[in-house]
C-alpha cells in the first residue's frame, strides 16, 4: 500500500513517541488519578494504548487542500470502479483456471474449507469464493468511501489544530474512569492566580494525569495547560 508521507518519516515518529513514553513515571501518573498502591499490570499497557496515536502541534492528518482531496478521492474511486468491473465481467476461461489453480490453496483443514463454500457460496471454487468475496468487499468500501468523501467535504475554513490531543485526551479519561470509577471532570477547578504559561491552571486528580503525562513526554507547557483545559472541556462537552 502506498502512503501519502514517506515511511521513514512516520518509523521516525514512532521512534520519537515510544521514546516519549518511556518519560513517563508510570508510579507516579497511578497517583496522580488519586490512587493508592503500585499500579496495577494493566495500567501501564492501557496509558500506551492511548497515546498511541498522539504527537503534537496540527494534525496533519485531520486536513487535505480540497483539489488535492480531489484528485485523491477520484483515483481511489476510480480505481474501485475499475476492478469491480474487470472482476465482475470476468472471462469465464480465466475464472476456470482460477478456479483449477486455487485447489493449491486454502486450509489444509477440509472440514474448514467445507465452511467456506458452503450456504450461498456452495458449488463454487476456492478462487471463485474470493472475487465474489472481493465483489461483496469492494461494494461496501464503495459506500464507505463516498461517505468519508462527503463527510470531510462538509468542513470549511482552517483546518482544525491537534484533533489528536481532543482524542487522545478522551482516551486518557476511559482509562482514568477505568481504575477510578470516577467520571474524568468532577470536581475539576480553574485557578489561574499564577497566571503564568508554565503553571498548571486546571486541576483534580484528571487533570493531574494530563499535566503529568503531556509534561513528561513534550517538557513542561508543551502544551500549555490553558490548552490542555480548554481541549479536556470540549472533549467531554463543557464548552463549544
């Protein structure tokens, strides 16, 4: 499969956020959700799953230029169309020899196999079963393809910034409601009486595990916690 950015680029980027994690005082975020003990085996596994896709700044993967969304869309498109039609209108000499060929392949287990070609696929071939799978696939992804279309070409104006850190922090707060039993903003204050960029102006044990967990990965205001706050409230749907 062929990526619009360059495979070096994103191991590049894995490297960079695994290293990130391991910046985190695993100990210490179980404390900051108000938590009492060492944490428990899952803890750490379930905080990874869900930075996993986090990285800083814009997503660059929430906007595409709407020519080149365009042109994207259209060749994917087209090229759905096009196998659709070369399988569907399939010659039946070459589908026969697909078919003569395909008993190579498939599970060695018969019973499994049986399965497969049983119901509305009984009487055909191994390779007849998967262009008619693959018809059935590609029918869907057509759909599935003209909705994403539609629902991105719904947006206007300037692309939206880090659409990441409002997931990511989501996810953070399935894993604080997870171990707490607690919904991610009781409780939660504002004090700004520091008024400074590097303090923390949003607290409660929630978002004592955002400061700790973004600060360590991405060093202290990085980002502020006016942006952490801000993007914890729209998140959970306490302001617009």
């Amino acid at each position: 499969m062929h990526y619009t950015f360059e495979n070096s680029e994103a191991k590049q980027n894995d490297a960079r956020r695994k290293a990130a994690f391991q910046k985190i005082d695993i100990t210490a975020a179980w404390a900051a959700c108000g938590l009492n003990g060492p944490p428990e085996d899952s803890f750490q596994t379930d905080l990874f799953a869900a930075l996993e896709f986090y990285q800083t700044g814009p997503d660059r993967m929430a906007f595409i230029p709407a020519k080149l969304r365009n042109t994207l869309y259209s060749k994917l498109e087209k090229s759905i169309a096009n196998l659709e039609q070369q399988l569907d209108e399939l010659d039946d000499r070459v589908a026969f020899e697909i078919d003569a060929a395909s008993v190579y392949f498939g599970p060695d287990d018969e019973d499994e196999l049986l399965a497969l070609l049983s119901g509305e696929n009984e009487g055909l071939g191994y390779g007849s079963y998967h262009i008619y799978s693959i018809l059935d696939h590609l029918a869907e992804l057509k759909e599935i393809v003209a909705a994403a279309r539609e629902s991105r070409a719904r947006g206007r104006g300037k692309p939206k910034q880090n659409q990441t850190l409002a997931d990511t922090i989501t996810k953070l707060g399935h894993v604080f409601t997870k171990y707490t039993d607690q919904e991610p903003m009781m409780g939660y204050r504002f004090d700004d009486w520091n008024n400074g960029e590097e303090a923390q102006v949003y607290h409660g044990p929630f978002f004592d595990l955002l400061h700790l967990v973004f600060w360590s990965m991405n060093g202290p205001s990085n980002p502020t916690s006016h942006v952490i706050g801000d993007t914890a409230r729209r998140a959970f749907n306490l302001r617009k």
